[in-house]
C-alpha cells in the first residue's frame, strides 16, 4: 500500500537508489523506491569497486555477503597488441588501510540482488516496481510525484520532503530540473562481451590492458566462471558484427585459444558509448541528483558505479539529520560541493589514462613500447598505479581545512579497534566520531555526547594514532560517512566544531562494519 505522503522518494532502484534508500532507513527515515522495472535488470554491467566503495557496502551490512560474490583482482598488465607484456603492476590483496581488498571483480546482478534482499529486511521502505515517473512539481514545502504503472496504466502521485533522482544517464528527474550535463571532452565506442565458462583458460587473474589504438582491449576476469572482455569499435562496427561466438573468436582468441567453442556460454555482447559528463547542478530545491544521473565516467579505472555509492554515503546521513531536526537545511548545499568536484576529478583521471591506454596512433605503440617497460625501475609507482585513494573533498561547511589541507576531507582509516576483532565502523555507526590521541577532560566528554557523538582512543602506537602523527593531528572529527571534518593538534582546538547530529536510538547496528 502506498501512502499519500513520504518523507524521501528515490527514483531508481540500481545499486545507487538501492544504497541510499537503505542507509536513510538505517536512519530511520520512511521512504517510497520507484523503479521502472519490477526485479533486477537481468545484464552485466558494472564489474568493480574498490575498498572504499566496499566500506559503504560493510555499512550495510553485506561485507561478508559481498565477499561470497566477488574476488579480489591481482593488479593490472599493459600489453600490446601480440600480448608482449609492457608493464605489470601487482596488487597486495592483504586487508589494508580500510579492511578490505583494494580492487573487487564482481557482477551487478548479484550485487543487486544483495542489496535488494538487505533492503527488505527495513520495514520503513515501500518499492514500487514498474513504475515510470511522469512528472516532478514543486510545491513551497514539498515536491509532487507523479508515476504511472508501466502494467496496468494506473496514474499515481505522492508527495515527498525531497527527491533523489539516481535514475540513471537518461534521467527523468535530471530533465525536470533542468540541469544539464556538461561534456568533458571523450567519447569512444566500445564492445563488451561478458562469457561464462567452466573451463581453465590459464591468463594471469589481473586486468589486461591492451595498449593499442587500432584495437583497444580489456579483459578481465569477474568470477569463478565469468570473463569480461571490452573491446573498442572500430567506424561501421556494432554488437550485430559480433553476434556470435565465431564472429568474436579473433578477439577473444589470446585469451581462449585452448578452449573450445562448446565450452564457452556467452552472456552477453553489447556496444556501448563510453562518455564523460557531469551534470551542472546537482540539486534544485528539495531534489538532488546521484549516480549517473549526475555524472558518466568511462570505465578505465572502473569508478562508475561507485561513484553513486559515494554520493549516496556523502549525502544520506545530512537528509537524516535535517529530516529529524538536529542539522540545518542549509547543510544540503555541501553535497554538491563536496562530491561534484571529487568525481569530476575522477572522470579526469579515468579519461587522462583511457587515453594514454588506447590513442596516440602508432607513434603512441612505440612510446608504449619504450616507456611502459621501464616502470617497474621507479620507485614507489607500483604503490601509486594499485592505490585505490581517492582525493580528498572540497572544502565545505562540513571540510574544515586549516593552511595546510591535513587530514580533513580525506576517509579515515577501518582499522581493528576492539579485542574481538570489531573495526571502527562498527563503533557507533551513523554517528560523529572523535578521534583523539588524548583523553578529553570531563567537560570535552560532556559536551561531546551531548552533541551525540562518540569518543575513539587513538593510542599513539595503534594504526589511528600512527594516522593522526601522519596528518599532523592529536585529534580528528570524523563523520558518520567517515570523512575527516576536522583535525588539530589539540583536542580543545577540534572538538567544538562537532555539530548536533542525534541518529535514532533504534538505528540497525547488525553487521555494520564486518570484515
């Protein structure tokens, strides 16, 4: 049953939609999903995240759900196009600064169907499948809703507080509010065939990257039985030219050459347009955009996907708290500032090594050849192609950066804080926390957990006090999304900058934070 009226409608039911509507009910928050299919959309589409974008998943509660579905990817191997290696760079899978494998080969579905199912368990969620959004209005206090059943043809409407529209590139919502994305200068036509196989194909379990702008590659591996290659177009070239397997055999054949047709299911060959775009606004009153909607990143670093799952993390806890009175309207406008600049930093660097992997003509293969080979011989570049960091966000009313930027805007660490093997995550999830190298005396204390944040000893030879010396800080705010808000060299200097934020008392703890 629907009701005439909830505190936040999504619109889109993708791994985006689906995050962000299960952290808000972790919150507390009611919320209405739409989506304009009725199960999971059945195709492979996004194959990676990494440590960072797992965290989020461990908030959930589906670390160790996730961990049954994926596998860690070894690293990356640049190789022209006779399969001569140029350049390899190995991944260390050990759990690291954030408690999980820094790449992460998996498959949507499975993902969605993981969070479809964790979803399920908050009785605050109502899903509407095939339901297509017609219209977005406006109202002083509200925005109207407007949907039709894609079965039966029944015209609905409900109201909502806000609208997150993470409906995806083509977005209704994005077109309602007149945003528009901006172009940022690639596009490339690419083949991606997915294939299943019980098979030993025998290749090394990294990324392949083949550097060649005749005939750009990736494969990759995403599963116990599944294989992913991309391949980039060439001009009157389409899914229809490589519709079978005797069609793909010559591009597939590097990596099959001992397997034989018989022993090769393929899933899926499509053809994609791989663009970068970034919507000009992400919000307009009381809607906001996430995931595609707001941003298109080609797939060279694999940070398309999660890059919704981030906007979601970034932008759910500060609805919550305007929702239950403890936070300002005014502290919306950071999700914009934050996150805008960050993916389009990301976009940049996805484009910038698409680039360098795939163009440059046969002037560009000889480089290749000459430059990739001497990589392994400079210091600390295999540390920095494998590293999943990502930049830290813009200054904001909740990034409070000094002279020198330190840690503020940056992820804090994951690491092991309690005998029983618990990581920070899972002390005191949805709240602030205080970070301090220091006990605080019982007035900080007091007003500390009057604000509803919670206190973390960073004992000074423990993971987070080597963070804090590293930073420069005795002491750090780092909020429910983990993001540093502020850090100093003193508690005193830090800890009045804590907002009220009161999360319910009923927030769902369970798991959160595993692994």
């Amino acid at each position: 049953m629907i009701a005439p009226h909830y505190p936040v409608v999504i619109v889109g039911a993708g791994p985006t939609g689906l995050t962000a509507t299960t952290l808000l009910a972790r919150f507390g928050v009611e919320c209405l999903l739409l989506d304009r299919w009725d199960g999971v959309y059945p195709q492979p589409r996004a194959v990676h995240l990494d440590d960072e974008v797992y965290r989020i998943l461990a908030r959930l509660g589906l670390a160790e759900e996730f961990a049954e579905i994926s596998r860690p990817s070894r690293g990356l191997r640049l190789v022209d196009r006779d399969m001569t290696i140029l350049a390899e760079f190995r991944r260390d899978n050990a759990r690291n600064l954030h408690g999980f494998p820094q790449a992460n080969m998996f498959d949507q579905p499975e993902l969605e169907t993981l969070l479809r199912g964790r979803l399920r368990r908050h009785d605050r969620v109502s899903m509407c499948g095939n339901s297509e959004v017609t219209r977005v209005a406006h109202g002083r206090d509200h925005v109207r809703m407007h949907f039709t059943d894609r079965v039966t043809g029944e015209r609905r409407a409900v109201r909502a507080d806000y609208v997150l529209g993470c409906d995806g590139a083509n977005s209704t919502v994005r077109t309602s509010i007149g945003s528009a994305m901006e172009d940022l200068g690639f596009e490339q036509r690419w083949l991606v065939v997915d294939i299943a196989t019980d098979a030993d194909l025998d290749q090394w379990e990294g990324v392949h990257q083949v550097c060649d702008p005749v005939r750009a590659a990736t494969y990759m591996r995403i599963g116990d039985t599944r294989y992913r290659w991309e391949f980039r177009l060439r001009p009157g070239e389409c899914a229809a030219t490589y519709a079978d397997l005797d069609a793909l055999r010559p591009l597939i054949t590097p990596w099959t050459a001992n397997v034989a047709d018989t022993d090769l299911e393929l899933i899926r060959v499509a053809d994609y347009t791989f663009r970068a775009q970034l919507a000009d606004r992400w919000r307009d009153r009381r809607v906001f955009l996430l995931g595609d909607a707001a941003h298109l990143t080609p797939p060279f670093i694999g940070q398309g996907m999660g890059a919704g799952l981030r906007d979601a993390s970034n932008l759910t806890w500060k609805l919550a708290g305007v929702l239950g009175g403890t936070l300002s309207e005014s502290c919306l406008d950071t999700y914009q500032r934050e996150r805008k600049s960050h993916a389009k930093s990301m976009i940049r660097l996805a484009v910038g090594i698409g680039r360098a992997m795939t163009e440059g003509g046969e002037l560009g293969n000889v480089l290749r050849r000459r430059i990739a080979p001497m990589a392994r011989w400079i210091p600390g570049l295999n540390a920095k192609v494998t590293d999943s960091a990502t930049p830290p966000l813009r200054t904001s009313g909740f990034v409070e950066t000094g002279l020198r930027r330190g840690l503020a805007g940056t992820l804090c660490p994951n690491p092991v804080v309690d005998v029983d093997g618990g990581r920070l995550d899972a002390r005191a999830p949805g709240r602030f926390l205080v970070v301090s190298s220091t006990p605080p005396t019982p007035g900080q204390r007091y007003e500390i957990d009057r604000r509803g944040a919670v206190v973390v000893a960073a004992a000074p030879d423990s993971e987070l006090g080597r963070w804090l010396a590293r930073g420069h800080a005795v002491a750090a705010i780092v909020r429910p999304d983990r993001t540093v808000m502020r850090a100093g060299r003193s508690l005193s200097a830090v800890y009045t900058a804590l907002p009220t934020f009161l999360p319910p008392t009923e927030f769902d703890e369970s798991t959160c934070g595993a692994g």
